[in-house]
C-alpha cells in the first residue's frame, strides 16, 4: 500500500473510531525495521468544537500476511492497556485495537506516536559517552520497573498464563524448539546439541515469576533528547524468569565488534544488573543469567530460521527475511559454542 | 581474460550506490543498502562456495568414519550408509549436490554427537571434542555477519 492510500483509508477509520468527521491524515509514512509487523506513523488533525485545530501523532501496528513470528496481536495491545501510566516504564497510550481487515486490508491497533528514535545518534558518536552510558542505564533502569510490576496487579493473569517456577526455562525452550522444528531449514547440528545442553543443566527454580518483554534492546526502546520515551514491540511478551529480558538484552546481537564488553557500546554488564536490580528490587542469579543466554542463542536462531524458511516458502519476498537467515545463523551457532565453552 | 561473476557483482553494486545518492525516501535507500551488502558478500563467498562445502563434507565424513569405528548395529550402518552416499556424490561438484551431502552428513552427525553425549570412554570424549571442532569450523566458515557489525 502507498502512503496516499494508507493516509485515505486510516482517515476514514479514525474518523469513524473517533467520531470526527472532518478529521484527516498526513504524512503518512511506513516505519522501517518492524519484521513481525507493518508499522506506519501519521498525522492526524481536526478542528475542536470551538475551531481550534488539533494534531496528533499515531502509530498504527498492523499484522501482515507473513510475519516474522506468530505473534498475537491481542496480547500485545493488552501489554500497552495494563502496563501505560504504570511509575518507570514508558509507554505510548494504546488507542484502538481492530480485528476487521476491512479498513486497512490487515487487522492492526493503534496507539499514539511518541517522540524518539530507536537508534539515537549518541549511540555511535565517539565524544557522546556519558550521554549513551545515561541512556543505556535508563534502559536497564526500565527493564528493572517492568520486572517489578506484579502482573496479578495490573489484571495480566486473565492474558498471559503464567509458567509454573520450575518449569519457566522448560516452556521457553519447548516453545523456541518448536518453531524451530515447524520451521524446518535442514539439519542444524549445533543449535541441536545447544537445546540437549540446556535441558541437562537447567537453570534453578525461578525466584517470582514476572512480566518477561521477550525482546528488550536497543532497537526496541525510543529515546529523545531527555532520554528514554517509550518500550515498544512487545510481541513476545509472556510471563516468566525476568533473567531472559536481561540476557536477551546483553546479547552479542546488539553490541558493536569494537566494543564487545559493552552493551550498545556503551555500559559493562555488571553496570545494567546494578541498575536492573535498583528497580527491580531482586537479585541476579548468575546461574540462571548464564542459561538464559545460552537459551538467547537458540531463540535467536528460531528468529532467523522462520525468517528464512517464511522467505524459502514463498510467504514473502522481503530481503530482509532472507538476509535473516542467511546472515544471522552461522554466526549465532559460532557464538553458541564460544559462549558454552568448546570453540577450540 | 572475461569479468566474472565477482567483478560483475562489484560494478553492480557500484551502479546500486550511485542510483541511492540521488534517492531521498530512506525506506528505499535501506533497501538498497541492504541489496548492495549482500552483492559484496556474494562477490566474496563466489571463489570458495564449492571448496568451502567440500571441506566440510571432508571434516563430517571423517567423524563419521572414526563415530563408524565407535559404533554397532544399526547405528554403524546408518553411517556407513552416509558414507556411501558421500562416495557417491564424489564427483557431483553443483552446489546443490554438495549441500544436500552436507545436510545429509548433519543429520547423521546429530545422531552421532546425541549418542555419544552419553558414552563413556577417551575414544568417545576425543571424538565429541573433534566434533565440536568441526562445527566450529563450519560456523566460522558460515558467520557472515560479524565482519558487518
């Protein structure tokens, strides 16, 4: 779909959902980067009762035919719903949730756009280091608030089923394992002998099973001038051992080759489980955290591998989901052996 | 001497980045960014594509000649069958063929590399030890990104 289509038929939504009837849409442009959905920003105006003009900046999350992962829609507007205005984590204030694929030709939700960028320059500018090791800290300062939340509390056991504490790796594991194997690419030796390890040493029972992200990076959070402004992208959000947000965040995917130690090149992990625990109010069990990011391992590689089997399938023709698999495997499985300790 | 494959994927990599310079949707530059890197890893992988498979059908084989040695019964014949059928192929040297060797040999590997997760002895440890050096090898071989980050 064009941006004049979209901004054409998102306006004939808004109108009707609002009930606005002079409201329309501009600058509608596709958001690059979102692989399990289509992500589109607008502009929407309209005059108040008095005529004074309004605007406001939306974000609309659509499901497309082919998606990265398998995720459900429901669950993650229902993240935004329970967990916005929650003190520490930043959110943008769902809106609209639409099953009907008659508006936009995909079932899709709608939140209000927030100020930020995924990918802020002080990331990667050598002088800006106090200022990406203030963001990055923020992050893990966030990850610890949303670890903290008791999911009870803000009505999130009617969504999410919680795992028992002795068994939360083993749901993991079992559900990656799946998509792994439903997913099929051709034998992969060495995720194989990576999942048979987990399952031989599991990591200890979970101490409070909490709100797991599922996918916290860089990459997934905004950030403004002021700082961190909004966690997105919860997909793969589920209830489990907090340990996986931690060790999905400090994995090797998203650090730089010249800065290997630190996290988005900016804070050493001891730092992050300093902040995470700040807020959090637990402790780090450096056991289960080692496990966790063996596990990351093989999550990623189920990633990658439904990105390519989905390309190989003929359900898309987006590079990106090639290059995924093609890109991303081998390198994975040679930082798989590294990180269990038998690369020669 | 004719341009090959590598020169002509260079060129058009080259034309790729002239055309993105007077582009100005950043969606689209990403996109040809993206076609543009994967040209220059294509232009790199083009000379080793078949000698890096059978190198690595040469390491899986030799496990499964020393895990052949190892084992009994059904389990021997199961890679004697594999070796065989790598024999077979020998001279098939489309890169097709090879990785369909190659996956063949990975899926007896699993097999191998599960029983012998289980089995005592200096033979076996020696043999799980070659086994992760081979697969090592292999994701070396195919770790694409790390030159990228």
């Amino acid at each position: 779909m064009d941006s004049s289509t979209f901004a054409t038929r998102a306006a004939a939504y808004l109108r009707d959902a609002m009930g606005i009837s002079d409201l329309d849409v501009s600058n509608a442009r596709k958001i690059i980067g979102g692989a399990s959905r289509h992500t589109w920003s607008v502009d929407a105006r309209w005059d108040d009762a008095d005529g004074t003009s309004q605007m406001q900046g939306l974000i609309f999350r659509l499901d497309p035919p082919s998606s990265l992962l398998e995720s459900n829609r429901g669950t993650e507007y229902s993240m935004y719903r329970a967990l916005y205005g929650n003190p520490g984590i930043p959110l943008p204030e769902p809106l609209f949730i639409e099953d009907d694929e008659g508006a936009l030709g995909m079932p899709f939700f709608v939140m209000r756009r927030l100020e930020g960028t995924p990918w802020p320059l002080e990331l990667f500018m050598p002088d800006a280091q106090e200022r990406r090791q203030s963001f990055i800290r923020q992050m893990f300062s966030v990850l610890g608030s949303i670890a903290a939340v008791d999911y009870q509390a803000v009505a999130l056991d009617g969504v999410l089923v919680p795992p028992s504490r002795d068994d939360a790796w083993a749901v993991e594991l079992e559900r990656w394992e799946k998509t792994l194997h439903d997913h099929d690419l051709g034998p992969m030796p060495i995720t194989q002998a990576v999942i048979r390890e987990l399952r031989r040493d599991p990591p200890p029972p979970v101490a409070q099973i909490r709100i797991v992200h599922g996918d916290y990076r860089v990459g997934n959070v905004l950030f403004s001038a002021d700082g961190l402004t909004a966690v997105l992208d919860w997909e793969m959000c589920h209830l489990g051992d907090p340990h996986e947000d931690l060790a999905w965040s400090f994995a090797r995917n998203w650090r730089s080759r010249t800065t290997p130690g630190k996290i988005a090149n900016a804070l050493a992990p001891d730092d992050a489980i300093a902040e995470w625990e700040a807020t959090s109010g637990m402790r780090v069990d450096p056991e289960s955290l080692r496990w966790w990011q063996l596990f990351t391992h093989v999550k990623a590689n189920a990633i990658w591998t439904t990105a390519a089997h989905e390309f190989s399938e003929g359900r898309t023709n987006e590079l990106m989901f090639a290059t995924m698999g093609w890109l991303l495997i081998g390198t994975q499985e040679k930082w798989a052996l590294e990180d269990l300790g038998v690369a020669p | 001497m004719r341009p090959g494959p590598p020169q002509v994927m260079q060129a058009a990599a080259k034309v790729l980045e002239e055309v993105s310079l007077g582009m100005t949707d950043e969606q689209e530059i990403t996109r040809l960014r993206g076609v543009i890197t994967l040209l220059s890893i294509l232009q790199g992988e083009w000379d080793t594509c078949a000698s890096a498979r059978v190198a690595s059908i040469s390491r899986y084989a030799d496990i499964a000649r020393r895990g052949s040695q190892l084992t009994e019964g059904d389990r021997r014949e199961r890679l004697n069958l594999a070796l065989a059928r790598v024999d077979d192929a020998a001279s098939d040297f489309r890169i097709s063929s090879l990785e369909a060797t190659l996956d063949q040999l990975k899926t007896t590997i699993i097999e191998l590399q599960r029983w012998l997760e289980d089995s005592d002895g200096p033979e076996h440890a020696a043999l799980r030890t070659e086994i992760w050096r081979a697969e090592y090898e292999d994701a070396r071989n195919e770790d694409r990104n790390t030159p990228l980050w």
